[in-house]
C-alpha cells in the first residue's frame, strides 16, 4: 500500500508510529540500552517503539515520580543515557524531582513525554497541561517537536535526536523531548518506504545519523610549575562524590605526596583519617589541620557540614578542584584552580615522576586522634542505636555488597562514626532529598547486578513506599536498612523552635513497617540488640530476594547521644 492519502486517519496513526520508531532507532544507536515506561494512552506510539527494540532492557513502574528515580539510578550505575516514557498531563511533572537531581549530579537521562496536539492545549481538553518548558533549566536542553507530519523529513527529525544527544553528551543532565500525537493512536502499519528513502543509507546500518566528535586532546597536561609550589607546601586532599574505582587512584597519590586524606562518604571507602566531621569539633585537631596551606579536591558536593565550613575558613595559598563536570561547584567560591577532568586520568598525569612531598607526614598525629575518637564511639555503641549502626556497619558488610546511602541523618552519621569499606557506593546528594530513595537504588542494583545494601530513614521510607513494588523483582540480595526513629530526627540537630519541634519539624507519624513488607511480599526483620541487627544484615546479603530491616529507635535519641559524644570529643586529648 503506497502514500496516496496522507490526511486519512489510519495513516495518521501510523505516522506516529513511524515517527516514534525513528527516535527509539536513534537512541538505541546512540548508546540508550534502558527505557523506563510508565502506564498510558497517549504514549502508545512510543511504548510500542520501545517494546520492537530487542536491544532495550525495558522496565515498568505505575508511579512516574518513581520511574524517573529508577531511571537516575539506572543512569546512575551504567554511566549510559536510560530513555523514559510518560502519558501526558501531571504524568510529566511528577518526573521533575528527579530531573532536578540529574540537573545538578549529571546522570543522563532522556525524557520522551507524550503531549496531546496543539490545537487540544489550553481549550479544557482532558488530561493536557502546559508541557512546553516544564522542566525549565533543570535540563540541559529542551525540543518541543511538533505533530508527525509527512511535511517534515525523517533526517530532520534524526538530526534533533542526535544533536540532544551531543549536547548530553557534552554537558551531561536530561534532554526533554515533548512528543505531541494526535488521535487515533491504534492502528494498522503502513507502508512508509516512499517517505523514508532519504533515510534508507542509514536503515542498513547500526550508525547513528549524525557522529559528533570532540576535537580536543585526550592528554591532560598539568603545569608543572605550579604543581611545584603546591607539592611543597603543607598540603589536605579531599575526595569528595567519586566513581567506582576512582578511591583508589585519589588514596595513591595522598600516599605519594604523604598529605592527609579526608574521604566523604559518597567516595567509595574511607581513609586512616575517618571520623573528621567529630575530631574537627576538637580544637586541638582542628589547630593541626589548620596548617594545611593549599587543598587537592577531587569532586565536590561533601556531606560533612564542618568539613564544608573549615574549607569555606581557610585562607588557601592555592586550592584546585578536579571534577569531571561543568561549572561551578565550589559555594565558596575560592580563587585557584578549576580543572574539569575524569579524576583517575588527571592523578595518572600528576603520579608521572612525582615524589614525595618535602611536608610528607605533616598531619600524621591525626591519625591517632581518628582512632581515639572512634574508640570514643564504640563506648556508646553496647546498645542497637542509629549511632552504632553507623559505626559497625562495615564489619556487617559482605565482600561483594555495594552501598546506596540515604539522606538526612544516616548519612550524616556515617560521616561522623563510620568506617566505611572500599565498595561501589551511590547517593542522591546533588539536591540531597529524600524523595525517590527506594526507586533509585531500584535502578542502581539493575545496572550493577550485585548484592546492594540500603541505608535511609523512616520519613524517606514512607515518602517512597510505591517503590518496594521495585523490590519485589530482584533476584539478587537487597538489604534495606531503615533506621525509624518516628519521624524527621534530623531535625533534632538544627536549632530550630523547641515549641513547634513535633508539630513542624519531626513529624511524628507512628508508623512502623512490617505490614508494608507484607503488602509488597518483602522479608522484614525488626532486631532489637545490636547482634541481632548484625545477624540481620550478614544472613539478608545471603538470600536473592529483598529484606527490610527495620532498626526502631526513640525520638530524639540520636541528638541527645551527639550532643554527649561531642560534648566529650570537645574536651579530650585527642593528640
């Protein structure tokens, strides 16, 4: 059946068809091998796309705030672009939270959001919302394409999808592709051969359309001058959010130059100096760390908030940042250096006839304050607490279990007290919050395929509870570890109202989380002793199947025992 009424109905449908089968093509070729989709009628045409490509690993989700989290964590853990598929309407703004999340830590996500047509916009049509723009500068570009139309050529519409994907390519974050279709959106295929002979040299191919390529030297050249003077002074190095594996290079140059390491939690491991966030709050310790001269930091975004404040205070002779993305990502915004580098290839470079630092060893009694310290901890860790959770965890953790760590207070803990393994280790702290926790670590473990252990609160618990229908589907080892001490604790840290604490801030909600195991067929375990949260945890990472483990402390618990500990760090003879 040849084109010859191009108006009717049935070719209609199957223009939207086409049209979506050329995008899904383009992105396959270009490097998507993950599409989240959720339920709905207008985004037919590109479902069924997806479901014809037998290289796309497709996954499902009925809650799109979820979805989108699955798909930054999938992102997260491949370091590939992952496609996602929403209907029209308030579907699309529930994908947001973790558009925003992506617009700040870079993870690649490809948003193709259906829309009813124009004339159906704006006039009281069902289900249609103002889509143009709604993810604003929280993605890295945006493409409103109009209705499938045989006026406009198929090579116009791969060169859109290969340009966004560039872009992406270079800046990283979400690229929004707004796809309006008209009714009907069901029908019979049609013979489009006529219509895509100017694309038929890219049909017999796997090529994308369009191959952008970067003109730019794949050797990172350092200033050997400058790397001089910052070599011989008293120097701190800080890793800050790493990717997997990256740990390990940033602690061989620390050992070369023989300067302190300080390891955020988000880095994948720890260092001899664990525990900065509490022995910075002894003064004798911080006056020692206060003769640092010029700071090495690799990445940004750091947990700790006193570490964050001692970098902020410290009149730097130099300070260079090495991050492999774009922009600023310094809040205090220091004079130095702004390198944008891949971390391990950038320390290859600066390891090249390196030798030891004439200050190597400056910092050394810190170690033995970080040991003192920690054994400071362990005295308040005879009893199961969020506190010694956070300070035994890695002698609970398996060899092959890797970390998703919450926000709010377990992660700050585990800054404080924690000694965390070398393992691949992932968060969401570019906007740090507690929506989507569950459906990210979803995503994470479906990447990585290996056991994952989870760590978050009871309010990011009940904020993501959809998401343990994503649990359910594992057939690998995943711990959830859920500390609930009823409601936001956190707050318990801050100075705010003592008189609204309950009502405005900590929420209390009463809840505890047996039966929403039960609902959603996930073990769960309620350990009482901190033998049985260890027995938990170590026989939970031996069985393919989700478990919840819920650590039930009183409210306020947490803040009162760092109000003590820090109380007694401030006064000891850490030195």
């Amino acid at each position: 059946m040849q084109l010859t009424l191009s108006n009717s109905l049935a070719y209609r449908a199957a223009l939207n068809s086409c049209w979506a089968e050329l995008i899904l093509e383009e992105l396959v070729r270009q490097g998507v091998q993950h599409v989240c989709i959720a339920p709905g009628s207008r985004s037919t045409p590109l479902t069924l796309a997806a479901a014809k490509q037998p290289k796309l690993t497709i996954h499902t989700h009925f809650d799109e705030r979820g979805l989108g989290f699955l798909a930054l964590g999938l992102a997260k853990a491949s370091q590939t672009p992952v496609a996602v598929i929403v209907t029209s309407g308030t579907a699309v703004a529930n994908l947001l939270p973790a558009v925003a999340e992506s617009g700040l830590t870079k993870e690649k996500l490809v948003l193709l959001t259906s829309d009813r047509p124009v004339e159906l916009l704006q006039c009281g049509a069902n289900q249609a919302i103002r889509q143009h723009g709604i993810f604003s500068q929280h993605v890295t570009n945006f493409v409103d394409l109009p209705a499938p139309t045989l006026d406009i050529s198929p090579n116009w519409l791969l060169g859109v999808v290969d340009e966004l994907m560039h872009q992406q390519q270079l800046r990283g974050g979400a690229i929004h592709l707004n796809c309006h279709y008209p009714e009907p959106l069901y029908g019979e295929a049609v013979d489009f051969s006529t219509y895509l002979a100017p694309v038929k040299k890219w049909q017999a191919t796997v090529l994308p359309y369009c191959q952008h390529q970067q003109a730019t030297s794949a050797d990172i050249v350092i200033d050997s001058s400058k790397w001089q003077q910052l070599r011989d002074k008293k120097g701190l190095i800080v890793a800050g959010k790493l990717a997997t594996n990256e740990l390990a290079d940033v602690k061989a140059l620390a050992a070369r130059l023989g300067w302190p390491l300080l390891v955020d939690p988000q880095a994948g491991g720890s260092s001899e100096y664990a525990g900065f966030d509490g022995w910075l709050q002894n003064p004798a310790c911080a006056e020692v760390l206060s003769q640092a001269q010029v700071l090495l930091q690799f990445s940004a975004r750091i947990v700790s908030k006193r570490l964050l404040q001692f970098i902020g205070d410290q009149p730097w002779d130099d300070y260079w940042l090495i991050d492999p993305q774009q922009g600023r990502l310094d809040p205090h915004n220091h004079s130095g250096s702004r390198i944008q580098a891949n971390v391990s290839a950038w320390i290859c470079a600066a390891l090249l006839n390196e030798k030891t630092s004439s200050h190597s060893g400056w910092a050394l009694p810190l170690v033995g304050a970080s040991k003192r310290y920690r054994e400071i901890a362990k005295r308040h860790c005879d009893y199961l607490s969020e506190m010694s959770l956070a300070t035994l965890l890695r002698d609970w953790l398996a060899p092959d279990s890797e970390l998703f760590l919450g926000n709010s207070m377990i992660v700050r803990l585990l800054d404080m007290f924690g000694d965390l393994p070398t393992t691949a280790t992932f968060t969401n702290r570019g906007a740090s919050g507690i929506d989507g926790l569950i459906a990210t670590a979803a995503g994470v473990q479906r990447a990585r395929k290996a056991p994952l252990v989870m760590l978050l609160g009871d309010t990011s618990f009940l904020y993501d509870l959809n998401s343990l229908a994503l649990l359910k589907q594992t057939a690998l080892p995943m711990v959830v570890v859920v500390t609930n001490n009823d409601g936001g604790g956190i707050f318990d840290m801050l100075p705010v109202p003592e008189q609204q604490k309950d009502d405005f801030y900590r929420m209390p909600h009463g809840f505890e989380f047996s039966h929403a195991a039960a609902m959603f067929e996930l073990n769960y375990q309620s350990p009482t002793t901190v033998a049985e949260a260890q027995t938990a945890v170590v026989n939970a990472q031996q069985v393919n199947q989700t478990t919840i483990i819920e650590v039930k402390t009183p409210a306020g618990e947490a803040g009162q025992m760092l109000k003590e500990i820090f109380s007694e760090v401030k006064r000891a003879s850490l030195l």
